[in-house]
C-alpha cells in the first residue's frame, strides 16, 4: 500500500523504480526516480553528493549493498506515510522535465545474440549458404562500438554520410539505406580489475540495470566497410539510449530460462540454472505506426554470458560501461527488429498506417521502440521508450 495515486498505466510503479537524470529550467542535472507520472528528486531529498553529479556513475559505483539499500529506503519512503510531506515536496511531475544521457558512458560494446536475427541476415546476404557462421553457436559474437555518440533518446539522427560502392565502385554521399535496430542494453556498476574474468553467476554484482538502445545503422556504408574488421562508420555515428535505467531488482519476476543451446557453451559460458533470459515484451513504431513486437525472452545469448565472454580474456570493467542485446528478433515476421529484415533489405516494402511504404529510414521519420516486463502480483515494469527522428545529412 501506498499514499501515493499512482496511475495503473504508467509501468513506473512501486515495483519498478528506473533511475535517470533530469533537470528543470534553471537547474543542474541530478538524479531522479520514475514514480508514476512524476520524477522524485532524489538528489534534493537525500541530500547526497552521489545524486548532485548529473550522471548515475558515482551511485552506480557503490556497488550492490547500496544500490539495494536505496532501493529499500526509497520503498520506505514511498509508502509510509510518514514520509509524506518531505517526498510529495520533492516529486516533480514528469512532463515537466528534461531527461539527459543518464550514465558517462564507459565503453560500449554491442553484440550480435539474436539466433533469428543471425539468421535472417545471414539467409539475405548469403543465399543459398549455411545462414550462421561456424563461431556464432559457440559464442556471444560482438565488436566495440564509440562510446561518445551514444546519445539519450530524443536526439535527432542526422543521416550520415560516407563511402559507399556499386559494384565495387566507390562513391561518397549521405546513407541512402539507413535502419534501426531494436535492442536490450545492460549498464555497469561495479568495475572488475584488469586480468580478471566476470563469471556468468557473478552477473548482477556487476550490472546494476537495464535500458533501451536503438543501434542506428547506416547498411550501405556497413556493407562497403566492414570486410575484414566489421562495423564501423556505419554504425559509430549515434546510438540511442533511453533515459530510464531499470534495475535488476526490479526483473526478478521476468527471469526466465534461456532457449535450449546446441552444442552445449564451453565451461566459462554455461548458465545452467542461472535464468538471465528475460521475458521482455518489445514494440517498435514508425511514424506511430506499430511495425514489430521482437520477443527479448527468446535471445540465444543472455546478457549474462555476453559480459561473461567480454571479459573472459581479462578485459577489465569500468563503471558506466554499456552493452547491448544486438537486434532483438523472434521467428514471426511481425518480430523482426530491424527494416534489413522486415523490407527483405528494401526489396519487400513495409506499409505504414498513412498509406506510405518504406524499406528503410527516410528524413523525418520517427522510430519509437518500448518495452515492458512482467512485475510481481501481476504488475508491468515499463522502461519508457527511447525514440530518434532522422534529420536531413548535414
């Protein structure tokens, strides 16, 4: 029981308290919790240094204990109604805010876990051949992405520009096959020394919370640059993180066992009985329009494993480090998380609800991708949105 009115529709109740960083018109940035429709201050009402920073890395670094800690004393706080006064002074509503990049981003790495994903490329770009490469069942394939245009939700996209080639002719201009890509990321807390692996069980000492990403990518340039190094200008020009960061606390009810795994991982990789899978449900919109519904739950890779393998070769952890799912697909049509797929890499147009087609981004759209998970007693726990609009190249 609360004395608060929380709206049922929001996804921020009780049982899900996202952290983020928000400011007000002539204010600094500081750290906020989503509580139905209004943000709670958390900078002003405890009083902290670690919440005044504008970014959640120094709160994130405190490690576990005290991220549950404040986890407990904001329930305390939300509920008891002696709390009252001094929170209700400190909720700020919600449309009132700005919502900035909610961490100093680290590093960032991105993976590739999605086995229809996987294959569904594979099949459009290999046709005729084995979809799959020979590593990709053995392990969680990924590349390091730039973590200084990872950018909060709500950043316009500018169309990049780069070399692309028609048979085998290079040329230079703006993308014109440029796509979206619905992910799942997973923040760093606590930062783990050089020379020294993170074992799957030792995942949640580590990552304090979940997100939404958009991996924007620009196809043309990616198809003309990536032979022998991978991803590159094609993808490094932005990426999108929505604000809230939902904390792994607040999953415990999505917690489901992963898809079953042929051949079995390698030692360092198996997550027998850990269930890291989680039972998101995602939705992603064009120009309002709903276009997918990728399934989290069914990813071949959890997240678990992804930082297992990051840093089994001793790479160490820094507080802030993000990574992501890779595209989220499942093995409908109406699954699929990116145009390469859903346009058959522009050769099957998608129809929006204005009566327009598109097989990938042109300049004004807006890609909106939501997500949501199951919470205890049947709640949902919401996790925003993170959304772009694409603005002409520069």
């Amino acid at each position: 029981m609360t004395w608060l009115d929380l709206p049922d529709d929001t996804g921020f109740g009780l049982d899900n308290l996202p952290y983020g960083v928000f400011s007000t018109p002539g204010t600094a940035p500081r750290t906020g919790v989503a509580v139905g429709d209004s943000v709670l201050d958390l900078a002003s009402l405890t009083g902290s240094s670690v919440h005044a920073t504008g970014s959640l890395n120094a709160f994130l670094a405190l490690g576990r204990a005290s991220w549950q800690e404040q986890r407990e004393r904001l329930s305390e706080w939300l509920t008891s109604g002696r709390h009252r006064v001094a929170v209700e002074s400190q909720l700020v509503p919600r449309d009132e805010v700005t919502m900035h990049l909610p961490i100093d981003v680290a590093d960032y790495v991105d993976f590739y876990s999605s086995l229809q994903h996987a294959e569904n490329v594979g099949r459009i770009f290999r046709p005729g051949a084995e979809p799959l490469t020979p590593n990709w069942r053995h392990l969680p394939i990924g590349y390091h992405g730039r973590a200084g245009t990872v950018a909060v939700s709500g950043t316009p996209v500018v169309r990049p520009c780069g070399q692309t080639a028609t048979d085998g002719v290079p040329s230079f201009g703006p993308s014109r096959r440029l796509d979206f890509e619905a992910e799942v990321g997973f923040v760093v807390g606590t930062p783990s020394p050089l020379g020294t692996a993170v074992p799957v069980g030792d995942f949640a000492e580590h990552v304090f919370g979940a997100c939404l990403v958009d991996d924007w990518s620009a196809r043309d340039l990616q198809a003309w640059e990536y032979v022998p190094l991978g991803p590159f200008l094609g993808k490094s020009f932005v990426t999108s993180m929505s604000p809230w960061v939902v904390p792994l606390a607040a999953l415990e009810a999505a917690r489901v066992d992963p898809p079953a795994r042929d051949p079995r991982p390698l030692p360092y990789l198996d997550d027998e009985g850990q269930r890291w899978a989680l039972d998101l449900a995602m939705e992603v919109r064009l120009n309002g329009s709903l276009i997918s519904r990728p399934p989290f739950a069914g990813m071949y890779w959890t997240a678990a494993q992804q930082l297992a393998h990051l840093t089994v070769n001793g790479a160490a952890l820094r507080t802030g480090d993000l990574f992501a799912s890779g595209t989220v697909s499942g093995p409908g049509r109406d699954q699929w998380g990116s145009l390469l797929e859903l346009s058959q890499n522009g050769a099957e147009p998608i129809s929006l609800a204005d009566g327009s087609t598109r097989t990938f981004l042109e300049d004004g759209d807006v890609v909106t991708i939501s997500a949501s998970a199951p919470g205890p007693g049947g709640t949902r726990i919401g996790f925003g949105e993170v959304t772009g609009r694409v603005l002409p190249a520069g």
